[in-house]
C-alpha cells in the first residue's frame, strides 16, 4: 500500500449490498489498507484487525495522538467469541442485541489474533456486531475481525455520510463504500462485562433495554465523554486504562546499564547493547509505523525476559512517534 492512497468511491446501495463491492473491499483489507463503510450507527474506518501495520496505518491516517483502543467488529456471536470470553450477562447482551448497535468491552482470550495494538495492550477487547447490510457483507467476505473506529480526523465528529469521509480522510485511505446516510446517526453504546456490567459510552442503544435484561452498576466516573467528539479514552478508573509493564521503563536511555533488557528503534546501536538481558527492535530501518506495530508485543516481550528495567531508545515525536511517546511516557509513569 502506499503512502499517499488515491482514494476510490464505490457507491453500494443499503438493500442489497452487490459481492462485488464487498469482495474488493476485503480484498483491499486483506492487503493492508484501509476501508471505510457504512455501518448502523456511523461511517467506520476499517482495517485488519490481526495486522499490527495495518492498524498502526490506521492510527495514522485519523491522526490519532494516542493509541486508544478500537472495537474489533465480526460477523457474528460465534465470531466474537474467539476474541473474548463472555460471562453469562454478555451472553443475554448478546444474544438480545446482536446485530446491533451494542460494544461489549470483554476479556482478551489468550489466543485472540486481534493485533496487541488494536486493543492498546490491554487485556480486554470491544466486539461488535453490527447489523448494517454492508457492513455485514464486508465482514462475511473478509472472513476476519475488523477494526474500525470512526471513520473520522481525530477531533472531529462521527461521520455520518460518504462525504463526510470524503472530507476528512481523502487521500489518506484506499477506498470509501458509500451506502448514504447511516440510519442511527450516534455510535454504538458500550457496555464493559468485565465485573459486574458497567456502561462506559451512551449511545444508539438506550439504557433502559439493556437494563430490561441486566442490572447496570454504576459507572467508576460520573460524567461520560460526549459520545460524539474524539475521543478520550473512555475506560473509566475501575477498568485498567493503559498498558502497565511489570518492569520499570527508563526512557530515552542512550546506553544499557547492567541487567536491563533493551527496546531500540532505528539502526543506531545502543551502548552496551550487547549486554543487554534481551533486547527488541521496534523498527530496525527506524519506521514510526512499523515502530507503532510492534509497540505493545515488544514491551509485553521484554516484560516477560523477567528484566527488572527496559530501557528505551528515544523515539521521534513526529507522525506516529507522538502516540507512540504517550503510551511509553504511561507505562513508565510510577504506579501506586
Ligand atoms: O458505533 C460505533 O461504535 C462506531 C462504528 C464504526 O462501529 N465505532 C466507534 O469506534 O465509535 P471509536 O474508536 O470511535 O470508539 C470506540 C470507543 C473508544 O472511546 C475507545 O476508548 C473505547 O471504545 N474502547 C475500545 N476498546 C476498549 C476497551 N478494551 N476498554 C475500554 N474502552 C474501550
Ligand atoms: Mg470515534
């Protein structure tokens, strides 16, 4: 794929969504490009959702400034359940609400093939299905999970048409199916069932039906996010909100010092390298999107050599480099 796409408009009506629009898009994800499409609540940004490049593409092309986790969308029930591990209340959410406007924020199955990226590093997942007709048809023809934020620049609203796409992501993705307006207009609610059943973002799912099935506890924070607007990330204090390595994370670090395992970036050898517990590249030819990929694999890597310290190169804050400096700056933070 290439760095500047053209950006291809294929128009696919709502009803009766033709294989062909959807073959080709899953054919253009299964390349590692970015698709965007119409689902019941808003225009998603879609890409492979087991492809750390493809996400990290993702990331870049809404200009997000941090990697906030992304709903990994499929097909159906039975899809979703080899991501993430459903407790009984999920299982009624689900089998109530699927296709549809509902997130289910779960745990991460061990084997899950969702990228480490797509989730931010953490040991939870948001599934969905969505009940769109073209949306449906790209998801059957890809065969795997999608992830797909709004297809929206960050700080931006949802789209809710074709141009609204158009407008913000021209240029920077491969192709827009355009099914006109979506009928919802608001993003799906999100409900995590972790512990007991919590509701992290109102949307196009009222309250009140999930509650007709199961009890809501109340939210850790009293205000939500306006669910229109990028995009703080939503999990509220009770819920890990980022990435916590084990071992301390010393950033910057020009040179290894005794017993730590190394995170380098780019082709610059680190002094005292050849020492090191264990050491990981993020981007041997000093690629911010390759780097962004391997962020969360590399840690959770270096995490498990038992070092008691990494110690990372400096990374640049251009492009990618700012998202990928926030979540370093996080893990590195002292914790209570
Ligand atoms: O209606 C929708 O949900 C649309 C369509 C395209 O499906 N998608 C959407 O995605 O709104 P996005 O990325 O704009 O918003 C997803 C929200 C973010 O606020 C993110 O922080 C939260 O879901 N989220 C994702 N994974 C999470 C997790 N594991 N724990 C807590 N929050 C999570
Ligand atoms: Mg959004």
């Amino acid at each position: 794929m290439t760095a500047q796409p053209a950006t291809q408009v294929l128009e696919a009506s709502a009803g009766a969504p033709p294989a062909a629009v959807a073959e080709h898009a899953a054919r253009i994800l299964a390349a590692g490009g970015l698709v965007a499409f119409p689902t019941e609540t808003v225009y998603g940004l879609g890409a492979d959702a087991t492809s750390g490049a493809a996400v990290a593409r993702l990331y870049d092309a809404k200009g997000r400034p941090a990697f906030n986790p992304l709903i990994a969308h499929v097909a159906d029930a039975a899809a979703a359940r080899a991501l993430a591990r459903f407790d009984h209340a999920a299982e009624r959410l689900a089998a109530a609400f699927w296709p549809g406007p509902l997130t289910l924020v779960l745990p991460r199955l061990a084997h899950c093939p969702v990228a480490e990226l797509a989730t931010a590093g953490l040991d939870t997942i948001a599934v969905r299905v969505p009940s769109h007709a073209i949306a449906r048809a790209i998801l059957v023809a890809f065969g795997r999970p999608v992830v797909a934020p709004s297809a929206n620049r960050s700080g931006h609203v949802s789209p809710t048409t074709a141009q609204h796409v158009l407008a913000d992501l021209r240029g920077r993705i491969e192709l827009i199916v355009d099914g006109g307006g979506t009928p919802m207009g608001l993003e799906s609610t999100i409900i995590a069932c972790l512990e007991a059943p919590v509701l992290l973002r109102p949307g196009a799912l009222a309250r009140a039906q999930i509650e007709r099935l199961v009890r809501l506890a109340e939210a850790p924070r009293a205000a939500a996010p306006p669910s229109d607007i990028e995009e703080l990330p939503i999990a509220p204090g009770a819920l890990a909100s980022h990435y916590a390595p084990r071992a301390r994370l010393r950033l910057n670090a020009q040179r290894v010092e005794q017993g730590e395992a190394l995170l380098a970036f780019a082709a610059v050898p680190a002094e005292g390298a050849a020492h090191a517990a264990a050491v990981l590249n993020l981007s041997q030819r000093g690629d911010l999107i390759e780097a962004a990929a391997n962020l969360f694999s590399h840690l959770r890597a270096l995490d498990a050599s038992g070092a008691p310290t990494i110690a990372v190169m400096p990374v640049p804050r251009t492009g990618l480099g700012e998202a990928i400096n926030d979540r370093l700056e996080r893990a590195a933070a002292p914790r209570a």
